[in-house]
C-alpha cells in the first residue's frame, strides 16, 4: 500500500504544482528579488508596424473588424494594414477591396493560416509586425503598449491579453468557464514575464520583430506559440503587455467550444515535440523552467496523473485495512465530490442553465478530456490545420 500512497501524494503535489504551485514559486522570486532597471517608455518611440490580419470567410464581422482596426491610435503614415484572406470563399475580399487603406492579399485556393502568414511575411517591410484574428477587437492604444517595448533590445516579442467578453443576460455556461479561464491564464502570462518570458504568445493579439520570424512549416497546428517560443529559443524574450488586448466573443455553445478545444490540444502535443530541446534546463535555464512547468507539464503529465490520483486513492481506501475514517477516505469522498460537480456542469451546459459552483469542475475536466481526444489526433494525424473555426456569440 505504500506505493500507492507515494503514488497519490506525489501525483497530488505535481497537479497542483502545474496549476498553481510553480506560479506561487515564481511570484515569491519576483517579490524577493531585486528590480531590473526600467526601460525608457516615454513617447516619441514610434516607428512603422505592420499589422496583419489572417481573415477566412469572415464576411459578417469584417466591416466592423475593419473599422475597428482603422480607429487605432497610431500615426496614420507609420501603420500598414495587411488583411489576407487566402481560400475565402465569401465577401471577404469584395469587402476588403472597398478599403483603399488597406492592402489585400488573397489567393483563391486555401492552404491554412500558416501558409498565409508565411506569405505575408515575405513581403512586410517594416521593423515590427503585429498579429491579430479577424473576429476580435483592439483597444486604440494596442500598438503604442506594445511597441513601447521594443525600445529594449533584448524584447524579441509582444504578447498581448485576450479577454472574452461574457454576455450580461442570458449567458451560456460555456462563456463564464471560457473567460475565467483566460483570466486564470493571464494572471500565469504576468507572471512568467516578470519572471522572465512568456512561453507561448496567443495569435489573439501579438507581435514580433520581423527580422526574427522563421517561416512556419505547414503542418503546424499552433502557429502563433511556435513563431512565439522560436523567438524565445534565440534568446529573446516575450513580454506580456495587459494594455494591449483583443477582445472577442466566447464561442456559442460547449460544442464549439469542445473543437477548439481539442485543436489547440493536438497542437500542443506536436508542439512538444517540436521544441523538444526546450525541455534541456540546463541549455534554456529560466525559459525551460517556465516552459515545463506552465505548458508541458499541463499538456502532458497533469491528463495522466488526474485518473492515477483517483485509481490509487480507490485502491487505498478499499484494501489498505485502515478502516474509513482517514484523510484518503477524505480525499476519495472530496474526488468524487469534485467529479460529481463537474457532471453536473455538463448537463447544466447542455441545457444552457448558468451555474458557475458546478461550471468550474466541468471545465476543468472539459479541458483535460480535450487533451486525450487531441493527443489521439495528433498520433493519428487527424487534426488537419484546414480547420473549421468555432462560431462565436
């Protein structure tokens, strides 16, 4: 029995490390350490940018995409707006033609985001590019927050925030799970940045130093986290910039939710194994410390322990002897509790019935289950990156 519990316990330490106990560790080493001295963020920093929109049949929020991206607070003559919608086989480019300000790229066959961007690329011809999704919406002063920064050599990149705006009336349950996580994960990104970097920048809102993008293969699945960490593997740094960010709907109900979801999980498996020299601490020090424990571990390890805690728990309970009354009797009632909830959730969602007390163990499970089905589909390389995209409230 003392295996199994060395098993649970260690298990135990190693989820909650994932989740929280490493960014408690890292916001400690902030606190005690010293301040690096501040770079110059004072205006007059202001050179030409490039701002690329990847847009794909996006016909029905275009226009106000559009608008929204032409009311950014930047000098008029030093933004470039590079709309391409490679495959659409909407009115996306008839709407994009009817912007003189804007230049169009588009092709009519579809290869992906990723071929796109890596088009794109080779025509830009300004110092910074800024990325973002066709269906989100920019703060006016994204640009100046994010371009400040670069005035610090050492800044490869810029990660902005990604806030879902949850509905005030009516609300789906999947919108309350979506934007508490992407709160949850932007607290972890200020982190990681004060720290050192951010590992792994959202395609929501970002931007890079064009000098240091390497075209993407076309197979990759998360486009944006791999030019993101390449940057990071040369030795610069992601900067998380809160005042920067990308506002977009949650997605329309739990199914949406459950494609993205599980994309995004296959493509953090391939990713794995892409930037596996990451995983060498004694190369990559801070960025592999931070890398492990915020992405891999959570992609990896946190899926297997879950069922591993809860098996070994039961086996404890029903055959160590010790009798019912004892904290793995606890911990196995707390488990089931916890499980309980999270079903609950489920069915609550498919009826669209708002319960937050039950909505956050189904999310977490939700997410968690998502990466087995995406780790089944990137070994059977099923998750093509001609994916469809979520539909958004």
């Amino acid at each position: 029995m003392e295996i199994f519990k060395i098993v649970t316990w260690l298990s135990i330490f190693l989820v909650f490390y994932s989740y929280f106990g490493y960014a408690l560790l890292v916001w400690v080493i902030i606190k005690a350490r010293k301040k690096n001295q501040q770079i110059d963020h004072s205006s007059g920093f202001e050179p030409p940018v490039s701002l690329i929109v990847a847009v794909y049949n996006e016909e029905d929020v275009l226009k106000k995409k559009i608008e929204n991206c032409l009311e950014i607070d930047y000098p008029k003559n030093k933004l470039k707006l590079i709309f391409v919608a490679d495959g659409s086989t909407d009115n996306s480019a008839a709407i994009i033609k009817q912007y003189p300000q804007i230049e169009l790229l588009h092709r009519p066959e579809r290869q992906g985001k990723v071929a796109a961007i890596n088009r794109t690329m080779s025509i830009v011809t300004t110092d910074y590019v800024v990325f973002c999704d066709a269906n989100t919406f920019l703060n006016k002063d994204c640009i100046k927050e994010i371009i400040k920064h670069y005035r610090d050599e050492k800044i490869g990149a810029v990660a902005g925030e990604k806030k879902v705006v949850v509905p005030t009336t009516e609300g789906k349950p999947v919108k309350d799970g979506e934007g508490l996580y992407w709160k949850y994960e932007s607290k972890l990104k200020q982190i990681d940045s004060d720290f050192y970097s951010v590992v792994g920048a959202a395609g929501e809102l970002f931007s890079i130093r064009t000098e240091l993008f390497e075209p993407v293969p076309a197979e990759v699945l998360l486009d944006d986290f791999i030019i993101s960490m390449n940057i990071c593997k040369n030795g610069y740094r992601v900067i998380y910039e809160p005042k920067a960010y990308a506002m977009e709907a949650p997605s329309l109900t739990m199914k949406d939710e459950q494609k993205r979801k599980i994309r995004i999980s296959a493509g953090g498996f391939q990713s794995v194994v892409m930037l596996k020299e990451l995983l060498n601490i004694y190369k990559y020090g801070k960025l592999a410390f931070l890398y492990i424990s915020h992405r891999v571990s959570r992609w990896v390890v946190c899926p297997v322990l879950l069922p591993v805690i809860f098996i070994c728990n039961l086996i404890i309970v029903l055959f160590s002897g010790e009798g019912l009354y004892n904290i793995y009797t606890a911990l196995l009632i707390a488990q089931i509790a916890f499980y309980g909830m999270a079903f609950l959730g489920w069915l609550f969602s498919l009826r669209n019935i708002k319960n937050n007390l039950f909505y956050i163990p189904y999310y977490f499970v939700f997410i968690n289950v998502a990466l087995y089905i995406g780790f089944s589909r990137f070994l059977k390389k099923k998750q093509t990156v001609l994916w469809e995209k979520a539909k958004r409230k």
